[in-house]
C-alpha cells in the first residue's frame, strides 16, 4: 500500500512540474537573427583548409572575410563588370572604327553576263589577270544623338552598379556583425544554463542527502531531481542554438566545411547617440548608396528613353579609306575615298519601339509635395496612422514615406 501511494505521488510531481519544465525550456532561447537577404547574403565561398585546432575570429577577421568571400558582394562585383562592359559597347557606336584589308586577287570577267556584250573590239571574257589591294579604312559618326544618349545610359548604370556594390558591402558588415554578436549571445546563454545546470544538481544531491537523513519527505528530493533534468534539456536546447549560429556565421564568411570556431571578442557595448530624425533622414538621402544607386538607374532609364527618341533621327557619319590598288605589289598607285554620309533610318521593324517601351517602364518617383518634410514612419496603403509630431496639421502619404505638414512652415 506504501509503495502504491509513493508512486502516485511521484506520478502527479512528474505531471504538474511538465508545463513548466516546458515553459522553462522554451523562453529563454529566443530566435536569433538573419541576414538582409536569405537566399544570397547568407551564403559564400568556401575559402581555407579546415585545421584540428579551433580558429580564433576576431569581429574584423569576420568582417574581412566576409567582405572577401560572400556571395552577396561576389555578384555585385560580377555586375559591375557586366555594366562596365556594356558601356564599353555602347562607346563603340560613337568612336571612330578603323579596319584594314590586304588582298591578292585572280579574276576572269564575264561581260555578257553584265550585259556587256556585242560591242565590237570588246571581248566578252577578260582576264585573267591580278588584282591586289592593300587598304585602311575609318568610319566616325559626327552627328549620332542615338549613340551618346546609349552611352549615356551605359554610364548611368556603370555608376549604379558601383554603388549597388558599396550598398552590398555594407550589408555585409551588418550581416556579419549582427551574426557574430548573436553567436556571442548564444555563447553567453549557453554558460548561463550551465551555471543553472550546476546549481540544478547540487540542490538535486542536497535534497536527495537530506531525504536519506529524514529531514525532508521523499517528494522534494524528487522535485529537485525533476528540475536537475529541465535544466539539463535546456544546455542541450542552448547548445544546439549555438551551434546552429555559428554555422549561419561560418556559412556567411566563407570558413572551411566543419571549421571549429573560437570567437575572441567580447560583445562591446557604446550607447549611441540618436539624431534628430529630420537629420537622420538629411543623412539618409545624402550618403546611403542604394539611394544612390536608384537614382543613377532612374537615370539611366531615362537616358535609355531618350535614345530610343532620337533612333528615329538622321545621323552624319564620315567615312574615309585610303590604300594602293594594283595588278601586282611593285605597280600599285595610291588611292584614296572621302565622304560624308547621312545616313536616315525608315524602318527598323520595332526594335526601337522596343528600346522605347521597355525604357519608359522604369517607374518614376513621385516628388514630395511643397510644403511638406519627411517622418520617419512608412506608410501602408489602406491602413492610415497619426502623425506622431504635435505640430503637424495634416498629413499625406506619398510613395513609401510619410509627409507631414508642419503649421510652422
């Protein structure tokens, strides 16, 4: 009978301590963060052999790393490349190209085949005989609007590639700092649940020695033994986040497969200084390269529009070619050719509508209103907010910002 009430005693500690055994486990491992852009900034290339001995990582190792190996600045790189050559193809239309021949010929002519037949005294076959021809050639278009306002729009999207470039770097910096100091948190819970661990077994041994002693009922032993094992489900909880968060750093700065990792920097604390928002938002639009990138895009679409325009112009072209020309190398005479072409185009079977239409459907940014300054605060279609200044006097959205206009002004 004794031992049948024991058991149902153990039975309910066990039931009523599970819920908070659940909940202990739960709340203390909140979910660390991410990248910007999961499907590419997480990512990098493998660099390194993989050494038995943990490889100490500083924050400026990461960030090095980082900025060297990930994905994200690898194709901004690429990118700027690919504009870069771009432009280069679109400079060929508007520099001048210089070819040369050289030839030998051999030719027997047909003149009734030309219509040159009946003529007495003229032969209906020529030749054979020599023809050779050594020749350089240059053509420059002097009036071409279509061709600098291409190069215009190469230029304008060399430029936002360099600083879709910057922007990507800078992801970099914050994705990798973010995932360096959210290893360090998880690190630092980890010996936080250790500690807890090691204060778990030592009540667990104190109330099982007093329960031996008869100091204390069989059930607190039991309950201090039931939190010893919370306690040490949730270091293997812990553990697996840290590990897990390591593995998205390793991943982002390109370390060897299997690396293990010791990181060396405590996480600093500085407290920073907040602006003034209607300053931040100045420094915003003056220095952030994404901006910036949108903007030189924007023009390079329009650009584009412009010379999809003037493909329907005339251009001139100046043409030249100057060489000697003779039955054999020893009895050939100099000649040369000059001219200036205008040159109009009548169809191009829509390749130039196009250029028009696909250059036109760029979206162009509404200008704010007059009057109003930016808040920091989006704005959500369908779902309006207050304006949190106490001196504003209506508020209108406009694009993806929020404007508010001040009584003041």
């Amino acid at each position: 009978m004794r031992d049948l009430v024991r058991s149902a005693l153990i039975l309910l500690v066990i039931a009523a301590s599970a819920p908070a055994a659940s909940a202990q486990i739960a709340t203390p491992l909140p979910r660390t963060g991410g990248l910007p852009d999961s499907g590419l900034f997480s990512g990098s290339v493998p660099s390194g052999e993989k050494t038995a001995q943990p490889l100490t990582l500083t924050l400026a190792d990461a960030i090095g790393r980082g900025l060297e190996h990930n994905l994200g600045v690898i194709t901004r790189q690429e990118g700027i490349e690919q504009a870069r050559s771009d432009r280069w193809r679109a400079m060929s239309g508007v520099l001048p190209n210089v070819s040369g021949r050289l030839g030998a010929e051999r030719e027997v002519i047909n003149l009734a085949a030309l219509g040159f037949s009946g003529f007495p005294g003229i032969p209906a076959i020529i030749g054979p005989f020599n023809v050779f021809d050594a020749r350089l050639a240059v053509s420059q278009p002097v009036i071409d609007a279509a061709g600098w306002q291409y190069l215009s729009a190469a230029n304008h999207d060399l430029e936002a590639a360099k600083h879709t470039y910057r922007n990507a770097r800078d992801l970099v910096v914050v994705a990798v700092t973010n995932l360096y100091l959210q290893a360090l948190a998880t690190d630092s819970r980890v010996a936080a649940v250790r500690a807890q661990v090691e204060t778990a077994d030592a009540l667990a041994t104190l109330a099982d020695d007093r329960r031996k002693s008869g100091l204390v009922p069989a059930i607190d032993s039991l309950r201090a033994e039931v939190q010893r094992q919370t306690e040490r489900q949730r270091l293997v909880n812990a553990q697996n986040a840290a590990a897990k968060q390591m593995l998205a750093l390793a991943r982002a700065i390109g370390l060897p497969l299997g690396q293990d990792v010791t990181l060396t920097d405590p996480m600093p604390y500085t407290p920073a200084e907040v602006p003034a928002i209607d300053e931040a938002v100045k420094e915003a639009y003056a220095n952030r390269e994404d901006l910036r990138g949108q903007q030189a895009a924007l023009d390079a679409a329009r650009a584009a529009s412009k010379a999809a325009t003037a493909a329907h112009l005339p251009s001139l072209h100046f043409d030249a070619n100057w060489g000697a020309i003779g039955d054999r190398v020893s009895t050939a005479v100099p000649t040369y050719t000059i001219a200036a072409n205008v040159r109009v185009p009548l169809f191009s079977a829509g390749s130039e509508k196009t250029r028009s239409i696909e250059a036109s459907a760029t979206p162009t940014p509404r200008p704010p209103p007059s009057g109003l300054t930016p808040r920091h605060q989006a704005w959500s279609p369908g779902r309006p907010r207050r304006c949190p200044s106490s001196t504003c006097s209506g508020c209108s959205p406009c694009s993806s910002w929020r404007w508010c206009r001040s009584s003041s002004s």
